[in-house]
C-alpha cells in the first residue's frame, strides 16, 4: 500500500465531505420548512405581539433565503443556535451531553456485537450445515427479525422488575444502567454479522488460495486466522461503517424504553416540535458522523484488501 | 456457556445496587417528572413538567398548601381594595433569597415588567391580562413600566386589575408571576431562589437533583433531604422503574394498566378528579353542522359516555355533561338536561332530533373527525364513530393528525369538522372554560358566535360572588342548548405513590409540591 495514495485519497474523500454536507443541510433546511406548523404553535394560541416578539427573537420573521444564510454563516462557525424546544439549552450543548451517552452505549454495542457476532458466525461457518450451524443461524435470524422495542421491555421486566439485578432504566454512567440497553442494542447487531461472517467465510473457504494453505499442509488453525479471517471479514467491516454511525448517534426506541438522555430521540422530538435547530444539528452532526465512519471503514478496507489500491485511478 | 459468569455476575450486581440504594439517603424522594421541562426560566416555562418544577424551587406572592388550594406563600397577608380592583400585598418579614437577600416588593415589580418587555416574549404573560395595561403593553401600545404593579416600600406591594378577577390570587402562584432577584434573573442555572428547594445539579433528560434550601421562609418545616426529579417520556418505562424501586412517586400511569394497577398495586394507585374535559368541538363554519342545532344535539346523545369512560378509556375518567368540570367551590356545573336519563331514552331523542335535522334527506351524513396522534384519542374517535352510525346511520371519516398540524387546522377552521378538543384549567374558575367560547376568542375554534352567551361572560365579569356564578351558569346553560362542543368525560390525575410516602393529599388541582412530603424510613 502506498502512502502518498492513501493520503491523496483522504483529502479527496474530505474535500468531497463539503458538498455533501452542503447538499445535506440545504435539503434538511427547506424540508423541516416545508412541514406545517412552527415551533411556537401550540394549544394555546400565542398573542399576536408575543408571537411577532418570538419569531423576532429567533429571526423566523425573516425572508427563508435570508434566514437559510444565515444558519450556513452559524454553521461554519460551529454554532448551531439555541433550540426552540429546550430553550434553557443550546443545540451544541444539548449534542455536547447527548453524544458521549450515545456513542458509550452504541460502541459498546458493536464492540460486543462484533466480537460475539464475528466468533459465532466463524463457528458456523466451520461446522457448516451442521445442527450447531443451524441452531446458530435459527437463533440469528430470530435476533434480526424479533424488534427491540419487543426485548427491550421483557428484558426490563426479566432482569430488571422481577430478578432486581439491575435498574430499569435511567442514566448515571454507572454500568448497571448499561447493561441491558448494550445488549438490546447489541442483539440484532450480533445476529446480522454472525450471518455475514458465516457466508463470507464459508465463500472464502471455498476458494483456491486457502486450498493451497491446506495443501501445504499447514495446521486449520492457522489456515483460518492467517489466510481465512482478513478477506472473510470484509463484508463485515463495510457494514460496521454505517452500523456503527446508527449506534453512536442513538436509538429512538432504546432511549425512549431505557429512558436514556442519548441523541436519537432529538431526531424525533425536533422533528415533532419542529425545532428547527435542533433537527438541523442533529442531522448536520450524524451526516459528518457517517461520512467519518465511511471513511475510516475505507481505510481498513485498504489495509485488508491488497486488490484495492487508492492510487491507482479506477 | 454463558450460564456461569451470568451467575456469578448478576447476583453482584443486585447486591451493588442493594448497597447502592441503602447508601442513598432515605429521606430523598424520587419523582417521575414526564417530559423534560421545556424551560426553567420562569418566562419561558410553559409545559406542566416546567411548572411544577419551578413550584419547587421558586415560590410567588401565592403558593398552594399541601391539597393543592392557594394559600400565603412570600406574601404574610394582603388586602383586597377598590371592589376587587386592588390588591395591596404585605411580604412576609423572612421572606429571603437562597443567597441571604430579603425578597423585596421591587424584585417582583422588576419580574413583573421583565415578562411584559417584548425582548423577553413571554408566553404565559397573557395570564396577567387583566393587570391593569397589561392589554395595551402586550399590544405594544404602552412601556412594560406602565403595568399596574407597584413598589410602596420594600415590604408592600400593590396590584392593580382593570376588571376584578376573583380568582386573581391563584394566578400568583404560577411561575410567570413569581419575582427575580437583580443577579442571574431567571437563569435556571445560576439566580439565587426563593422557594423550598435549589436545584443541585441538572442533566437534561436524566435528572433534576435539589436540596433544601435554608433561607426558606418554612426551611424548618422540611422533611426531606433531597429530591430527585427525573424526566421520562414513557409511562411504561415510568412504571417499570417504579415497579424496580426507584421511583417513589410517578407523573402518570401507562394507558390500559389501569385495571392491572387496581389489582396489584391498590395502595399505590392514586386516581383523583382533575380541573379539566375532554369534548369534541364541532365546527359551525361547516354547513350542515353549523345550520342545525338538532343535529349537533343529536350527535350528542347518540355517544354513550358510559362506555366511552369506562370501557374505551378505562383508567377512572368520569363520564362528562358540561364544558366546565365538577369540583370548582361555588359552581355547579350546567349539565346537559338528558345526562339523568337512560341511554335507551337518550338515543330514541337523538334518532328524533337527527330526522328533524333533516340533513339526511338526501341520504346518510358523512362528517370527518379529527383528532392529534395518540392512542386514546383514536380509540375514543373509533367508538364514537361506532356509536353514529349505529345509533343515527351517519358515516364518519378518522383523519389522525400530527400535533403541530392538527392545532393549526384546528385554529385556521378552514378543513375542520369535527374535531378533538379539551381543556386544563389555568386556574378554578368556570371562566377558565367558558372563556374559550367567547365569540372573537382565539381559542375559540368551533366559531361559535352567540351574543347572549358573550354578554352573560361580561356580565359576570362585573359581578360579584353568587350572582357571578349564577351567570356563570347561564352561560354555560346556553352551551348545552347550542351544542358547539359535545362534552364526552372529565380527566382524573393518575399517580402510583408509594404508601410509605406522607404529606401527599389527591387534589383538583393535581399539584404536590415537595415541600410537604415525608418518607417513612422503616424500609432500609
């Protein structure tokens, strides 16, 4: 691999993040526009000069265009304005206290989901169409097709209300209150790359380069682990980019269950509440996070696979 | 495999958590809160989660004694003047800051016209509307300084109304009128209080911790150490963390769990009448509905209220018979006439008057109900559409509405029909509800427009006592004749608290401030 091609490659991919993230906020700025109803509606109709003192307040008696300026100018200076819902908050507060409990959580998630999830889809692999293999993909898919919001409340009402192991819900950064959302983040996760990790691997078994191996007579084991493990996991590796930014930035339902103050419920709260800003933030923010974590899984995807070479022009 | 370090594992954590739990002090209450509080700026706070809150930890000329009926709060006494015109207020003596400084008249004067000051766009300000200029000040015709409350030395504060409010006093004790001392105002994080508790440490959509606050005026009378707030949109989620102990008292109960709760937690659940109704409004812009009062009377009756409170909702909701719900002193509520007859008798009339309508000449009647997002609401609007048809053959379309778009539809009246409405009163007045009906009232979204019900309001509105309820009366009278609303339950406040919990007494107003509860703490 070369270095000056992977680093070409970087900044064209970060330069490329611009007019993504352009393209982003200006659709999400006119979408969140276009819903009707604002953020000041509410049952109690607001009087006139209160309402005219608020849309003053936050400039939404502006032209769209101007006000759709104006939010690009605060963006490039990092400042995401304050949120009309939480008004004590700013939006990069709110992110700022959001995002480390989402990110704990969701990297926790796929750390167990890939380690449990990779070992579990190799085991298959190597004792493929047997009872284990089956069993092992039966419970998979069981853990793909069963939601969370259905494992959530029983794993709640097993561990939590019945056995007292551990809380309910709730969020101190202690790890009692980790546990059960981890895992309920974590199963669907685990199911998904167990089943990809077996059909990669089961592929990559498969082919000439590991028959060779064998016929060297090396040992299984580190046929497996040397030649086996790097191109079986590919597949793996490009779906934990965007996995992993659904994680980190929150679930909607986990937080909801768990009551966790994460980031995935402002995706619906702003949404609902129409505030604006804080749907903007937000979806700025997880747009940045994806394209991070593309880009970092594209790395690794180099470093795995020699074919892909970032200098040469495709 | 896994059954081994499961084992091992789960057990300690349950004996870390029993030690955890027995080192937190037994003398903190941990409340359920509903949503996160949308402000704890006494300006900006509007949602009931904000309210309370700041009912903890800031206190106005007026407060609410422990079943939830306005008493005293910084003001010692006050004096009603010039026929309920004035109000002349005497602060009490210990009245402090959480920072030592007495509270003084010029705190809440310089309160008063900070919410007014059109900078600060404070929502709630239209509760003090009938301080006098307020009107004109919120209009921008006058300076927020020409508001009628004054400073007549440190300890005497003077209020003036344009019209007499009786239940004035009670609007003391909401968090717009409420004072601020000159350093921080209202910043949640940083102003010096003035109520039973301080906030102690705050992350949103967690927890809310306070501790007593010292300088209180009643700091002696405190029992608890501590209290902890924690916001949970979910009631399911709410329950199953108070079902795990760590909660002591919940913000509500999840719809459908009623009759579980009944059975398994009889001693923890507390269901109490609530100052508020649910109705369906009927637009009278829409031909038919708006031509024909037998017809909106029809509708009425065919509804069995039985059913719809005890079997569609089921968590201890009361049939409802007027706009304005039982329990307010003085007022008894003007009932629909058929609510004594039987439902048999009541759907015979409904037939009748719905042929007299003769809106069905040209074949059945097909009517829109609309209604926001929630489970409730759609099963309500499913029966009552069940029930029209059945009883008077008229089709009904459910059209679900997202909140924000359903209160514009329903305010703009252009696309309306039917459509949910209700209403939790500000304060225990019948004019909470009956205001809403007035013809140019903004909240008036049947468009209903009768001149004799709106003379009957002002009329009232010079009246005194007795005769002003009985007014009161009239007009709420002329409502169940003209119908613009079909009146269907009156809500109940739902909690589960725990038995070991004291100084927590149901109330109308569904409002238990902190500073009166007590654990016992025999359990640890």
């Amino acid at each position: 691999m070369k270095q000056e091609g992977i680093l070409r490659h970087a900044a064209t991919r970060l330069l490329g993040l611009i007019p993504t993230l352009l393209v982003l906020i200006t659709i999400a700025f006119f979408l969140i526009r276009v819903a009707p109803g604002g953020p000041f509606d509410s049952e109690k109709a607001l009087p006139p000069e209160i309402r005219a003192n608020l849309d003053a307040k936050y400039h939404l008696d502006e032209p769209l265009l101007q006000q759709y300026f104006r939010y690009l100018g605060q963006i490039i200076s990092g400042d995401f304005g304050p949120s009309f819902q939480y008004k004590d908050w700013s939006v990069n507060e709110l992110i700022a206290q959001g995002f480390p409990v989402s990110a704990t959580l969701g990297g926790l998630a796929m750390l167990l989901a890939f380690v449990i999830g990779s070992l579990v889809g190799i085991a298959a692999a190597l004792r493929q169409n047997s009872a284990a293999d089956y069993s092992i993909m039966g419970v998979a898919m069981l853990g793909i097709s069963i939601p969370n919001f259905v494992v959530a409340p029983l794993l709640i009402l097993g561990v939590a209300v019945y056995a007292g192991w551990l809380p309910a819900g709730g969020w101190d950064w202690s790890w009692q209150r980790m546990v059960l959302p981890v895992v309920t983040l974590a199963l669907p996760v685990i199911a998904y790359i167990a089943r990809l990790m077996r059909g990669s691997m089961i592929e990559v078994l498969h082919s000439n380069f590991i028959r060779t191996a064998r016929a060297k007579g090396l040992p299984e084991r580190v046929v497996i682990r040397r030649h086996a493990l790097k191109p079986a996991i590919l597949p793996v590796i490009s779906y934990m980019g965007p996995a992993t930014a659904a994680l980190i930035t929150g679930s909607v339902v986990i937080e909801r269950i768990y009551s966790i103050p994460g980031l995935g419920s402002y995706f619906v709260q702003g949404a609902l509440n129409r505030d604006y800003t804080l749907v903007m933030g937000v979806v700025v923010f997880y747009g940045v996070v994806i394209i991070v974590l593309n880009f970092i899984v594209d790395l690794l995807y180099a470093w795995l696979n020699p074919r892909i070479r970032y200098d040469e022009t495709q | 495999m896994p059954t081994r370090p499961t084992r091992v594992l789960f057990p300690l954590a349950g004996l870390t958590l029993a030690l955890l739990a027995g080192t937190l002090s037994a003398a903190t209450v941990h409340r359920g809160l509903g949503p996160e509080p949308d402000s704890l700026q006494i300006h900006q706070a509007q949602g009931l989660a904000a309210v309370n809150l700041l009912r903890d930890i800031r206190e106005g000329l007026v407060t609410f004694d422990v079943s939830g009926e306005p008493v005293p709060g910084q003001a010692a006494a006050w004096e009603v003047l010039d026929d309920g015109l004035r109000y002349r207020f005497k602060l009490r003596a210990d009245a402090r800051w959480s920072n030592g400084d007495p509270v003084t008249a010029g705190d809440f004067v310089r309160a008063w016209r900070r919410a007014f000051t059109p900078a600060t766009a404070a929502a709630t300000a239209g509760l003090l509307r009938h301080v006098r200029n307020a009107e004109d000040i919120l209009q921008g015709r006058l300076e927020p300084d020409a508001l009628g409350i004054r400073s007549v030395d440190p300890g005497t504060l003077e209020i003036e109304l344009n019209q007499a409010a009786p239940w004035f006093p009670e609007i003391l004790a909401h968090p717009v009128a409420f004072p601020l001392h000159a350093d921080g105002l209202d910043d949640p994080r940083s102003a010096p209080v003035n109520g039973a508790f301080r906030i102690t440490e705050w992350t949103p959509r967690a927890s809310i911790r306070l501790a007593p606050n010292p300088e209180f005026h009643a700091a002696g009378t405190i029992a608890l150490d501590g209290v902890v707030y924690y916001p949970i949109e979910e009631p399911a989620t709410e329950l199953a963390r108070y079902r795990a102990g760590e909660l002591d008292i919940t913000e509500t109960i999840p719809a459908g769990r009623f009759a579980w709760l009944q059975e398994h937690l009889p001693d923890d659940l507390h269901v109490h009448p609530y100052l508020g109704s649910f109705w369906l409004g009927l637009n009278l812009t829409h031909p038919e509905l708006g031509r024909s009062r037998e017809l909106r009377q029809a509708l009425a009756l065919a509804i069995d209220r039985g059913i719809v409170a005890r079997t569609v909702l089921g968590a201890g909701e009361l049939p409802g018979w007027s706009i304005v719900p039982p329990g307010i002193a003085g007022y008894t509520p003007a009932v629909m006439p058929q609510s004594g007859l039987s439902q048999a008798d009541r759907e015979a009339d409904a037939r009748r008057l719905y042929r007299q309508s003769g809106v069905a000449r040209n074949g059945p009647l097909l009517l829109e109900l609309r209604y926001n997002t929630s489970g409730v609401h759609r099963r309500v609007a499913v029966a009552v559409a069940a029930m029209w048809k059945q009883v008077l053959g008229v089709n009904t379309e459910l059209v679900n509405e997202e909140w924000k778009v359903f209160v514009n539809n329903r305010r703009l009246g252009t696309v309306t029909e039917v459509f949910r409405g209700g209403w939790i009163a500000d304060f225990a007045d019948p004019t909470s509800f009956l205001d809403l009906l007035i013809g140019d009232s903004s909240m008036n979204h049947t468009f209903y427009r009768n001149p004799a019900f709106d003379d009957l309001l002002s009329r009232a509105g010079a009246a005194a006592g007795a005769q002003r309820m009985e007014l009161l009366r009239q007009a709420e009278t002329l409502l169940t004749e003209d119908m613009p609303v079909i009146p269907l339950y009156y809500y109940v406040s739902r909690h589960l608290v725990r038995p070991r919990v004291s100084g927590y007494a149901d109330n109308l107003r569904d409002i238990h401030l902190s500073r009166y509860l007590q654990l016992e703490t025999d359990e640890f």
